[in-house]
C-alpha cells in the first residue's frame, strides 16, 4: 500500500517577523499554503470506486448495456406495440429485418422484438433476484460463521460445503426437479445454488477483516458483537461481496435459460429467453438468424455482467 | 505425504455423508417429492396408504433416510416404474458415456485453456493475449446449450460433416470420434475459458515474483525459468480444474440432451420430463459422489506438486 | 500514592495447533506489577514475549486464565467480559496506522464511535471530536477525510484521539510508534509526553524499541517469554542492569558514543538468537538457554522475583544464591 503524500502544514512558528505588518503578512501567506493543502476532497471508498470505474471504457459501456436491457424490458409496452403471447400465422418465420419486425418473427408468427423485451423481464428477474438473495443470505451466513469462529461457525460452513459438493448446475437441476417447474422455483434453485459460494467469499473476508485492529478498538468502547458486526465488519466485507455477486448474474441467468431450457422453468408460453431458445430449436436450419436471436440476448447480457463485474474488481483493487 | 493422503481422504467422508442427506432431502421433503410420481390424484385415500405403507413412507424421515443409504450403498437406487428397469442398472450403463464424453472434454478443455493461458500469460499485451481474453470471456457467457445449437446447425445441418447426434463409441475408432466433436466442443469451451483465465492469472502473478528475477540472475536459460514459472503456477489451475470437471458433469446433462448422447445426462433429462424422481435422485446421487471423489484426486494430486498445500494441512 | 494499576500473578495461555498437535501456548505467565498513576511504565522484550497478550489483558480484551487486576481502587474481573463503563476506563493506542482505523469510516465517525457506543449525545460528541482532534495536533478540515487520506503519523495521531474521547485514566500504548518514521516516532512521543501532562494520564507503554522506552517511561519492565524477569525505574534500570536477559537487551541497542560501544565484547557467549518457542518453553529459567552464566541450577527451579532495591526486582538465580 502506497502511503499517501500529505502536505506539511505550517504552524504559528512559520514566518515569525518583527514589526506586526510582517506578522500579519506571515500570517495570510501561512493561511493561504494552509487552506490550498487542506481543500482535497474527502473521498469514500465507494466514491473513489465510482470514479475510478467511470474511466473504465469497457466497463461503462458494459454496465449501459446493462441498463439499455433492463430499461427494455421495463418499458417494453412503450417500445412495441406487437403482443408477445399472440402472433400472425400467416406471419411465422419472418426474417430478422422484415418491415414490421425488427427482429422477425417465431414459429407461431409472434413479433420477435417483442418477445424479447418481454421475455427480457423474466430473464433478468431469474438473474438478478438469486444473485441479489444469495448475497443477503450468504453474506450473513458467511460474516456470523466468520465471527463465531465456535460450533455455530462451523456447522454452518461445514452445511455450505456439502451444498458446494454439487456441480453447481446438477445442484439446480435437482432442486428444480424436486420443487417442480415454475419462475418462482428456478429462482429458489439458483439461490439455493449460490448461497454456499458468497458465504464462502464472506466468511472469508470476513476472517480477514475481524483481526485487524479498528475491530479491537471498536470492542474496547463496548460496543455489542452484533453492533462491532454491522459497523466495523459488514462495511469491509461488502465490496468483496458485491465484486463476486456481479459476476453472478450472467451465470444464474445462464442457469435458469438452462433449467427452462429443460422444461424446468417458467411455464410457456410466457417469452423467457431461454425457453424461447428451446422452442426455436428445431427452426435453426430454416430460419438461423430468427434462431439465434434469444440466444444471443442471453450471450450478451452475460457478456455484459461479466465485463461489468472486471472493471468493478479492478476500480475496487487498489485496496483502500 | 501419506499422513496428508490420509487426511484428505477422512475429510471427504462427512462431505459425502452429507451429499447423501441433501440428496434424500430433496426427493423426500420438497414439494414434488418421490412419493408423488408414485401417486396418482384419482386413488382412494385407503389406497394412498396401503402404497404409503409398502415404500415405508410413514416411517420417521431419519429412518427412512437410514433405509435408503442402506440400500444405495448395496447398489440399489429403487425401481423406476416408467421405465421398468432398476435404477442402478439405467445408470451403469448411462455412466460409461458421460464419462467418456465428460473425460475428452475435460482433457481438452484443460489443456487447451492452460495452453491459451500460458501463452498469453508470457506474452502480456499482444494480440494473442488479447484474443485470449476475447475467447475466454464469450467462453464463459455462452450458455453451452446454445453454443450447441450454432454448432449443430453448422456442421451438421449446413456443412453436414458431422453426425447430429447419438454415441457412436461401438463402430470403430473415427465414428467414435466424429460423434464425440460436437459434444466435446460445445461442453468444454467454458472449461477452457475459466482454465485460460486462471491460468494467465497465475503466470503473470509468479511472473513478477522476485525468485524469477533470481533465476533470471543466475544466467538460467529463458525455456528453463519458464520451466520454474509453471511449476509454481500450477497450483491454482490445479483448484479449479476440479470444480471445472464438476461443470462438465452437471452440464452433460444440457450438452446431451441435445446431441442425444445416452449418458447419466440425457437420462435425467428424460426422467424430468416423465416426472421419474428416483432417476433424478439416483443421477444426482452418483454426479455428486464422482464429482467429491475426483476433487480428492485432484487435491492428492496438488498436495503431491505444491508442497505448500501438504504444509496448510497440518 | 496509591497505584492506579496492579497486576497480581497474570497467567494467560492460548490453544494452538501445532504440527497437527494440540498444544498451549503460554503468552503471559504469572505476571506482577505496579502502575503509578500519572506515570508511565515501560514494558519492554523481543517480539512474541506476550508484551502485547499483556497489554489486551490488562484492556480487557483478551481474558487472563488466572490472576487479578486491581483499578483505581477496586478490583475488575480478568476472566470476564467487563462492561462498557469499565472498559472506557482504560484505552489502547494500537500498533499499525494503517489497520487500526476503519478504512470505511472518516477520521470523526472513527473517534465518534466510542462515544457513540457509550451513549453519548450529539452535540457533547461533536464538541469532544473536535477537542481531542486539536488537541492531538490535527487540523478540523480533517474531519471528513478517511484514513487512506493521511500519512502513518497522522492516523497515530487519529488513533491517539480515538483512545482519549473517552476520557480514560489509563492508556495502554502497544507499539504506539513503532511503525512510523524516526522523525515522525519523535514528534508522536513528544504529543504523548504533553498529553501526559494536559490529561494526568497513566501510560503502559510496550515497546521492543529500548531507546523509545527509556525516553518516555518512569518505571521499567522487561519481559521474557511470558515473564517479567526485572523491573525497576528506568534510570536504574538502563544504568545498571542486573538480569542476564536485560544486559544482553542493552549490549544489542545501537549507540552513537564509541566509548559506549560494547560491540567488541559481546555479554553472550551462549547462542543468542534462538528464541525458544512460548508453547514449550525451557524448564526452570525460561532464559537459560541463552544465558551466559546458566548453572544446573537455573534448569531445575523457576527463579521467583526477588527485591534488590527501591522498587526493583530480578528473577535470576545469580541474585538468589549470592
């Protein structure tokens, strides 16, 4: 760690005349120098992450992909006027690019565009909301076992380790095959899938963090377990947290286009992207572009979370 | 070395005795459990319970988990009544085809990506680097099951060079392997792409350790501190190379569902959509156990090259 | 004057793990000794000799096996948690800058917290920041800055702010300076030596530097692997050392005067550098096997403290068998 340059202030010693006028002048000269080395900015550990991420080309454009998709399927009424659930068969099949649908249109004759502003709501609820569970309950499991270092801690890691001995994936198919199928249940799968892996990273973290000497401090003025927890430890836990949540989207939303793919998540015809994708399966070689489409949306979005979650761990690296 | 082999091997045990009890858990307490593929809505209640009784679904769970252990470890995972065979007997023969298929892909994978990895590792920067990058990101981003579509709809339905589907490990030596292309390729590019990205990670950390300048010093050759750079870089690679032989397994089940290969994968698949749990829980039971017993391998194997892991044991 | 501080028989052990073994280790061992109030004593050792299980125990924040602790007057529990009217009696400065303030936190809500913590209001909280803000030497626009903003001295002087918004009688400093630069070392000793005298503070202050010691204490101890071996004011102490252990401590201290160089006669002849481990530590003296004047003695009977003058005790044989 860099220590950071910090000026010498000057004190009543500096410029000590005789006559008052050279006292007084002494005086603002010693003010001003004061006052020019005193104006830096106060700077949060989370302001300077913004800052530094917003120098990050590749970072901003990912996260305004982000954005762009998820603004899309928010306003998707406002976007297209096409019904995702009711097509035209006379239309089916229509090629992406054809007057009226941007994106073609699907076996059934449904506008693509549509589907997939639609479909984006779902799609991006099963990323968002396991990845945003997982890093509530792993974080408290993780930060309770990394404090209670006794038998609670243990049991509950060791609990996360044989949650962890599944391949990720096997693991939400066989949740998902239990509970049956269902958006609600895919999102429950993909929870239950990334819970032992943040707790991981926090219980971790949180080890790191509870041995440092501002946690002793904050003992030595009284201060309860639950308060030093939430004051002293969960602020330096977060970021590593947030840092492996973000790269969490793109794989759960990979993982529920996985499970509808397989006849596990949301219930058809609702537009999820990757039941869509199954469904299209079978048009790859008449109409591949119209194929691809959801597809490619899963890519992109997973591409963008990822590029998003580099840039995140490299502004939050330089460890403040 | 033997001590540490020892207690690895008394670590895994309580972690598949507790793989077992999730397994059980999720066929026996979750909503869709076992028993309700077994019942159907238009039995009488006394009916309903005659069946409760003869699968001894009213005795207390720890008993009934006791009784299912019991018969798993003597190999007998119950009967599947959609597809009239023992479970255990479905899955025997399923499971020399994922291994096959889940093997190959995890050799190339592994090598591929350690390849990529190193090379870009040592030459950070250039443009094989940067496609290093490019590749190992659309890796991990690309839902395999899509990749497989694109593969399928190029070199089958377009070039029509390799077959579509199907395990064609019987008839001879390059059937086998074009039937294997496909499969491979689609489930192993995300191995290669997380191996690629550890791995340069790892070189381009010991890279910029001060033994390397060391090395350098003494007058060793490039090709030999190369040498010392990947030894010391392995470690991780190592780590990861059994979580990723775990994704393999988990995701034959996408990979062969759509290249119909009949593997442990392709089983769950048609046993989901028949609603036959006991497949499921069985499928699962064995992914599982495989997947903790090749990450013991893997973990002797490290203790074996990185002496610093034999030393964090004790 | 009755002492502020008293520490009677202090034995503190920690469970280890070593080479796959249970073992104990033991960090602070039937420990004794005195703190007048508005003095300082130094507490002095190579690293792992417990300088600093000793300075948590005496906090509070590490709790003593055995022994008892005596404060102002009234006897405060060692082997339980003390409450928060207790524990803001007696504070710490802590050793490394750059870990003990919250990286999360500005420089007011790191000294804030303990007021918080102890119920405090606003505005009494507010009006104490900025007193002990200035009056540890640190401008107000400081305030909203983090730690990462500030130099090593600045955050010491932070730390230092911290330990007194509580008011506190006694301040326990644990390598307060060791981390820092020579010249900013002097200008935080000089701060602690005023705020002394502005405060009526006591001071424990541990320290492997004997140089930083001897400048600041009034009475001095030296420990060794767990054990005080002697203790004494410091002027008599650094004139004239009687234990073995503090000889050698005092021949390894650098000095500038070449008549007062004993680099040509080394006091340990016996291999002076291997420092036994704490978990199984020699039987008898604890320093025998690296004194120079070890007798078959010294290895089958712990020697206990013995006075040899006005407030000064060595525990070593040479004292015990004259």
């Amino acid at each position: 760690m860099t220590e950071a340059v910090v000026p010498t202030l000057l004190d009543k010693s500096f410029g000590a005349g005789t006559t008052a006028a050279d006292r007084d002048e002494a005086a603002r000269r010693r003010d001003e120098w004061n006052a020019a080395r005193t104006s830096e900015q106060p700077q949060s550990f989370w302001q300077a992450t913004l800052r530094r991420f917003a120098t990050n080309k590749v970072g901003v454009v990912a996260a305004g992909i982000v954005l762009l998709l998820v603004l899309g399927a928010i306003f998707a009424p406002l976007l297209t006027s096409a019904d995702p659930l009711i097509g035209k068969p006379l239309d089916r099949l229509q090629n992406v690019g054809s007057p009226g649908h941007l994106l073609g249109t699907d076996e059934q004759g449904r506008d693509m565009l549509a589907r997939v502003l639609y479909g984006g709501r779902l799609s991006l609820l099963a990323g968002f909301v396991p990845t945003i569970g997982a890093a509530l309950i792993g974080t408290a499991i993780g930060v309770t076992s990394g404090i209670m270092r006794g038998a609670v801690g243990t049991v509950l890691m060791r609990t996360m380790d044989m949650l962890y001995a599944f391949p990720a994936i096997l693991l939400a198919i066989a949740v998902g095959a239990s509970l049956g199928p269902g958006l609600t249940n895919t999102i429950i799968a993909v929870t239950i899938v990334f819970v032992p892996p943040v707790a991981r990273v926090a219980e971790s973290a949180t080890r790191r963090v509870v041995v440092q000497e501002f946690v002793e401090a904050a003992r030595l003025s009284g201060a309860s377990t639950l308060r030093v927890a939430r004051t002293q430890v969960l602020p330096n836990v977060l970021n590593d947290v947030i840092v492996y949540a973000s790269g969490l989207v793109g794989v759960a939303m990979i993982i529920a286009a996985s499970l509808s793919f397989l006849g596990l998540g949301s219930a058809p015809p609702a537009p999820e992207w990757g039941y869509m994708l199954n469904s299209l399966r079978g048009m790859v070689s008449v109409a591949p572009l119209v194929a691809i489409v959801p597809g490619f949306f899963i890519f992109l979005t997973s591409v963008a979370f990822n590029l998003a979650s580099d840039a995140l761990r490299e502004a939050m690296d330089s460890r403040l | 070395m033997l001590r540490v082999a020892v207690l690895r091997i008394s670590m895994a045990v309580p972690i598949l005795f507790g793989v077992s009890v999730i397994v059980f858990l999720l066929m026996n307490v979750l909503p869709g459990s076992a028993e309700a593929s077994l019942v159907s809505d238009d039995m009488s209640a006394a009916e309903r319970q005659a069946i409760r009784d003869e699968l001894g679904l009213n005795d207390p769970l720890p008993l009934r988990y006791l009784h299912w252990l019991g018969d798993a470890l003597q190999g007998n995972l119950g009967y599947s009544a959609q597809r009239r065979r023992d479970v255990s007997d479905l899955l025997m023969q399923a499971w020399g085809n994922t291994a096959v298929l889940a093997l190959v892909s995890a050799v190339f994978g592994i090598s591929l990506g350690l390849w990529l990895g190193y090379v870009a590792g040592t030459r950070r920067g250039t443009l094989i680097d940067r496609l290093t990058g490019v590749l190992s990101l659309s890796g991990l981003s690309i839902p395999s099951f899509f990749l497989a579509i694109i593969l399928l709809a190029v070199f089958a339905g377009w070039l029509r060079l390799l077959p579509s589907g199907g395990a064609n490990l019987d008839s001879g030596l390059l059937m086998a392997l074009r039937s294997l292309v496909l499969p491979v390729l689609s489930g192993s590019l995300i191995t290669m792409a997380i191996t690629a990205r550890v791995t340069r990670a790892s070189i381009v950390d010991v890279a910029g350790a001060d033994f390397v300048e060391t090395l350098r010093a003494k007058g060793l050759s490039e090709w030999e501190v190369r040498r010392h750079i990947l030894r010391n870089a392995i470690s991780p690679v190592l780590t990861t190379s059994g979580v990723q032989i775990g994704a393999l397994l988990g995701g034959s089940v996408l990979v062969e569902t759509i290249f119909r290969w009949p593997g442990m994968g392709l089983l769950v698949f048609t046993a989901i959509s028949a609603r036959d749990l006991l497949v499921v829980q069985g499928a699962t039971l064995v992914i599982a156990v495989t997947f903790v017993l090749l990450n013991l391998v893997v973990d002797l194997l490290q203790a074996w090259i990185d002496p610093r892991v034999r030393g964090a044991v004790s | 004057m009755a002492d502020l501080l008293e520490l009677i028989d202090i034995s503190k052990t920690f469970d280890v793990r070593s080479g796959g073994r249970r073992a104990t280790l033991s960090a602070v061992d039937h420990v004794s000794l005195t703190v007048r109030p508005g003095t300082t004593l130094g507490i002095v050792g190579e690293s792992g000799c417990g300088k600093s299980t000793l300075a948590r125990v005496i906090v509070g924040l590490h709790l003593a096996d055995d022994g008892e602790l005596v404060f102002d007057g009234k006897q405060m529990l060692t082997g339980k948690r003390r409450t928060p009217g207790e524990l803001k009696q007696m504070q710490m400065v802590f050793q490394d800058p750059s870990s003990a303030l919250n990286p999360r936190a500005t420089i007011s809500e790191s000294i804030a917290f303990p007021l918080q913590v102890q119920g405090a209001s606003k505005s009494v909280i507010a009006e104490r920041v900025a007193t002990v803000m200035r009056d540890v030497g640190l401008p107000a626009a400081y305030a909203s800055r983090y730690p990462h903003q500030l130099s090593g001295g600045q955050r010491q002087r932070v730390n230092i702010a911290r330990a007194l918004a509580l008011q506190p009688k006694l301040v326990v400093l644990d390598e307060a300076v060791s981390a820092l630069d020579k010249s900013i070392q002097a200008q935080v000793l000089n701060l602690l030596s005023d705020l002394q005298d502005e405060y009526g503070l006591t001071y424990v202050f541990i320290s492997h530097d004997l140089n930083v010691v001897r400048y600041l204490s009034d009475d001095v101890a030296v420990m060794y692997l767990g054990q005080v071996v002697e203790q004494g004011s410091a002027q008599q102490l650094y004139d004239e050392p009687k234990h073995p252990y503090t000889q050698l401590l005092l021949s390894s201290v650098p000095t500038l005067d070449p008549a007062e160089s004993t680099r040509d006669e080394p006091v340990d002849t016996a291999d002076s550098t291997e420092i036994p481990s704490p978990i199984d530590p020699p039987s008898g003296c604890r320093f025998r096997t690296r004194c120079p004047f070890a007798t078959d003695l010294c290895a089958q009977v712990v020697p206990v403290p013995i006075q040899v003058g006005e407030g000064r005790t060595v525990a070593c044989h040479l004292y015990t068998t004259p």
